[in-house]
C-alpha cells in the first residue's frame, strides 16, 4: 500500500511535478503493484545472499587522465540556454522557491 | 528456399518491377550485391518506398534517414565496387531509437529529448557502419523501453502489420514492424525483459537477447543496467546470425562487455542440429537435450493456439531424435515481482540524468532550478516512465530497501541457480515467449500490472542474463503470429540460432 502523502513525497524527491489526478491515478496503481510484490515474502530467502549483478563483474580500472575531447563544441551548442559558451542555469539559492 | 530464386532471370524481373528487392532476406540481398545483380541505392530506394507506403499506417519510425541513407548506399556501392564489402555492406537496417546515432536526432520516443541529436554513436551502430551497413531510420518503441505495447511511445503508438487494430508489442514494437513490414532487413534493438523477444514475437520476425555482456552497451540509454542487452531482430535465423557477428565482442567503453571471443554464428546457424547435441553436461550426452520448464506452461490464461504450436514444436526436435525432458525452474513465478523491483530500481537512478540542464528539453519562464527539473521532467516523460521513476523512488527509500529491493535481489539468486541447474542437464529450453499473442490497443493500457504480466514468459531469462530467442512458428486462427522462445546457456548464441533455423526450415 502507498498513499497519496507517499506519491507526493516521492514525487519531489524523483523532482516531478504531478498534477492531482496523476497523483490520483499513480496511488491506486502503483498501490496494486506493491501489493503483488508481496508473493515474493513466500520465498525463504533468510540463507541467500543478493545478487546484484549476474556475471561476477570485476571493477575495471583506468588512470585517470584527462584526454582531449574531439566535440566538445558539439556538446555547447546542445545546450539549451548558454552565455559565453557556458551553460545558464537558474539560480540555485536566489529566486528559489525552496526552503 | 529453392536455389533459383536467385537465378538471374528471376531478378531481372525483380529487378524491372523494382519494388520486391525489399523483400528479400539480408542473405540473398548480400549476394545479390555482390553478384551486381542491383545496386545498393536500389535497395535501399525500395526500403524507403515501402517505408512512404506504410509508415503513415504504421508508425514504425519516428526519424527517416533519406538523404543520409541514399548518401551511405553510394559509399557501399563503392565499397562493393572496390571489392571492400562484407556482408552487412548496401544493407538498410534500422535502430531502436534509444540508441545513439551521431547526427541522427535520438529521442527514445520521449519528448524530452525531442530536440537531441547525440555527437557519438553506440559502439554496435558504429561497427555496424564499419561493415558498410546504410542506417535508414530510428525506430519508434515505449519511451525509453518502458513497456510491452509500444502505447507508452510519446510519438503514438505503433500498431501490427498483421492487424492494425492491433499492439506491435514492445518496447522495440518500431524495430519489430521494421523488420516485418519489410521496411529494412534487421533492426537492433534493446532487451531489459522481453523489449526484442515480444515484438519478435507479436510481429512473426526473430528476435534475440544475446547474454548479458555479449554486446556492447555504449550509446545505448540505459533502462535496468543490471539487464539491459542490445539484440538484432530480422526476418530469418540466418540473418539474425551474421548481424550477430558483427555486433559482438568486448568494447573498452563498456566494461560490463564480456571478452569471451565471438563465434562464427552463422556457420553455426547452418549445422543440422542432429549434428549438435551434447554441450550439456559438458557433452556427456550425444544427443541435443531440450527441456521443457513446467511452470512456463501452467501460467494462467496461456492461449490454447500457443501452447499447441509451442508442443508441436517439441514433436519435431523429438523427429530429429533430440531427448525431450520435462525440468523445473520452481522460482519463475517471482520473476516478474523481482523484475518489476530490480527494474524501476535502476531505471529510477537512471532516468535522473535527464533533467533539462544540458541537453534535451528545457521548459521556458521558470523560476527556480527545481521547478526546471519538475516541469521539464513532467512534459517531457509519459506516465509509465513516471510510474517507473516512482516506484523506483519508492522501493529504494529508507525503511522499504530490505523489504524491496535487497529481497528482490536475494530472489533473483534462487531464479538464476534454478537456471544453473537446469543448464547442467539440458541444452535448451523451449516455451512461448508470450502468452498470447499481439492484444488490441489500449486494453491494457490503462492497467499497469496486466502490462506488467505480458513479460511473464521474458523476465526470468533476464533477471538471471542468459540468452534467448524468439522464433516465428506460426499463427493463430485469426492470423496473429506466435512465437517460441528458446532460452540457451550463456554464450550459447550459436546453439539458439541453430536451432531457430531449424524450426523455421520448410519442409
């Protein structure tokens, strides 16, 4: 079960805004399935250890060096607001409506 | 296939009427280039004449490479010309549209990458271009490979080529069509829980999801990076097999890729599978061993016409002297509750890259830097990739992790050593891939958890990364394909794609 106060809260932790029938609507299903995750307490799983990943990855590691970027102009110019090359962004204290 | 199909005369004719080379296989379109029967611009102009024919039906693609495509056929035909060409060389093929092609707009059927057009290509769509491959389009699918339907596609839905009143499945529901429609020879697409497999299966072409590793994944928008595989789709094994070749190996920007060496697929394919036999139990047993799991075929509400083609299968590898065992994966049925954990788990840490600050889309007259992030995120997903990102959210909270994801997790060990076990005795295993076929549109839509349990039959070979194969066996009474699924030991590629063409071999 999840209420409308937990789809609420998750919404601004996953940062969407919802309207209040999604709100609505995201409760009752989302509700239904937590509800069929619950066939999974039929398994005993208390000597099991997780499996996060299924090929036993190894870390792979590299230096870390800093290599030229071929396109980096590329990648400004898919900025959707930019000054200078740089990105713009909205302040992230000034004008903000958060606590 | 009767070895004067390809006669010269026939393709004389094929040739005036110009507009059947589409419908060849990518086998026979290979030779026909080499032999300089047509050229590669021919072949591709008859792609992208069905594509005008029937896209506007069909809603396959959601990006049509004309001009750059005509541009890559002239290069191939070069190619050809200078004796340069493999096999993939002059042949359109299509993407899935969540993986990245440089200059070509990829927007993985969501609005709020509407306007990106990525810099880099994915390492498969790059070796692919190597070989001389002519990209002529992205393919439309869920949005971000969040669903089974294609409903959940922000550029409207795809329907099948069988029934337009019907779903093409999904996510890859576009690559399917492509494929099927003759629109292209293969497409590749992208599997976290059946993505390849349902269309394949919905729309009567292969489709297959190699072993977690066995592609390279770079460019690729990751969904479930603990599942997520990139797969080709085609109309014949032996196709699916040589774009295997070329798609497969280790990749240094993917360190998750495998460094097991590529096998030769299609010669594999070719072999008789009475000539196979015997890899399992490190071949102990002389004869190919197909299993067939009992709780595959006891899943409620599976169609009648599936299963009965799917046993008749089983009768033919049983003609060919394969042994036929009945063998128990007792974990299945939390395959799904597993999944659907594992996968808006990840998918909920991934989708938070897509925010509006660097690239996509941004909303305009906003406030604060929060309320760019929420609205841009609220108009540029659907509702199932906020669901998802959600449930995600949720599971993964304090208080509910133990009781959601790590159980999940500690499942998801019981499904895969029931695979373990399963593979010490046999070589395959053979269910439907869907337990019905293409549904119509919108009955599911508006019910999460049935979509959800369209994947039952796809999600444990998934969860547990091992390959498996969608095989077009034939139709419903009322012309909807059926599809049998193959699962195969890891890295047993070779073995699945035999085996597909053995099924498929006309008598």
């Amino acid at each position: 079960m999840i209420t409308l106060e937990d789809v609420k809260k998750i919404a601004n932790l996953a940062k969407i805004s919802l309207t209040s029938e999604e709100e609505k609507r995201h409760t009752e299903t989302i509700s239904v399935v937590l509800d069929y995750m619950q066939i999974l307490n039929e398994v005993d799983t208390e000597k099991v250890e997780p499996t996060f990943e299924v090929n036993d990855l190894k870390n792979v590691w590299r230096n870390d060096e800093i290599k030229k970027c071929s396109f980096n102009q590329e990648l400004v110019k898919q900025f959707p607001e930019k000054y200078a090359g740089m990105l713009v962004v909205p302040g992230v204290f000034e004008n903000s409506t958060e606590e | 296939m009767p070895a004067c199909w390809l006669s010269p005369e026939f393709l004389k004719i094929q040739r005036k009427n110009n507009m059947e080379l589409h419908k060849l296989t990518l086998k026979q379109a290979a030779e026909g280039l080499r032999k300089k029967q047509f050229t590669s611009v021919e072949l591709t102009q008859a792609c992208l004449a069905q594509i005008k024919k029937r896209n506007k039906d069909l809603n396959a693609f959601i990006t049509i490479s004309e001009d750059r495509a005509i541009a890559e056929a002239k290069l191939a035909d070069e190619m050809i010309e200078n004796g340069q060409a493999t096999e993939l060389t002059g042949i359109p093929f299509s993407v899935k549209d969540s993986i990245a092609t440089a200059d070509i707009r990829s927007t993985a059927a969501a609005k709020i990458l509407d306007n990106y057009t990525p810099v880099f290509e994915a390492t498969v769509v790059e070796k692919i271009r190597k070989a001389g491959g002519v990209l002529i389009g992205k393919t439309n699918c869920d949005a971000f490979g969040h669903g089974a339907s294609n409903e959940n596609s922000m550029y409207g839905a795809v329907r099948n080529p069988y029934n337009l009143k019907k779903v093409s499945g999904g996510s890859s529901g576009g690559s399917a069509v492509s494929v099927a429609d003759h629109m292209c020879f293969y497409s590749i697409a992208e599997d976290t829980g059946g993505s390849i497999r349902q269309p394949a299966s919905f729309c009567g072409v292969f489709g297959l999801r190699p072993t977690y590793g066995r592609n390279s994944r770079y460019g690729v928008m990751p969904m479930a990076s603990s599942l997520d595989v990139v797969g080709p789709m085609a109309r014949t094994a032996e196709d699916l097999a040589i774009v295997l070749k070329y798609m497969a190996g280790t990749d240094k920007k993917d360190a998750t890729t495998t460094v097991a060496t590529v096998d030769n697929y299609d010669l594999i394919a070719e072999k008789e599978i009475s000539a196979q036999g015997g890899s399992a139990s490190g071949g102990k047993k002389s004869k190919l061993v197909v299993g067939i799991p009992k709780e595959y075929f006891e899943i409620e509400g599976i169609n009648e016409e599936i299963k009965k083609n799917v046993l008749y299968q089983i009768e033919k590898f049983k003609e060919q002297g394969a042994e036929i065992v009945e063998v128990s994966l007792p974990h299945t049925k939390y395959a799904m509750a597993v999944y659907y954990i594992v996968v808006p788990s990840e998918d909920s840490s991934n989708m938070a890259r897509l925010d509006g600050i660097r690239y996509g889309v941004r909303e305009k007259k906003i406030k604060s830097l929060s309320e760019l992030y929420e609205v841009s995120r609220a108009n540029g997903f659907p509702e199932e990739v906020k669901r998802r990102i959600l449930i995600g959210t949720y599971v993964l909270s304090a208080g509910y992790y133990e009781a959601y994801y790590k159980k999940a997790q500690k499942v998801r060990t019981l499904i895969k050593s029931d695979f373990e076990k399963v593979f010490k005795e046999v070589d395959i295993l053979i269910a439907p891939t869907s337990p019905f076929p293409a549904f119509e549109l919108g009955e599911k839509k508006s019910d999460p958890l049935q979509m959800y349990l369209a994947d039952v039959m796809l999600s444990p070979a998934a969860v547990a990364g091992y390959p498996a194969l969608s095989v077009p066996t034939g139709f419903t009474a009322e012309g909807l394909p059926i599809g049998t699924q193959i699962i195969g030991d890891k890295m047993k590629e070779g073995l699945l794609l035999q085996v597909g063409k053995f099924l498929t071999k006309k008598d």
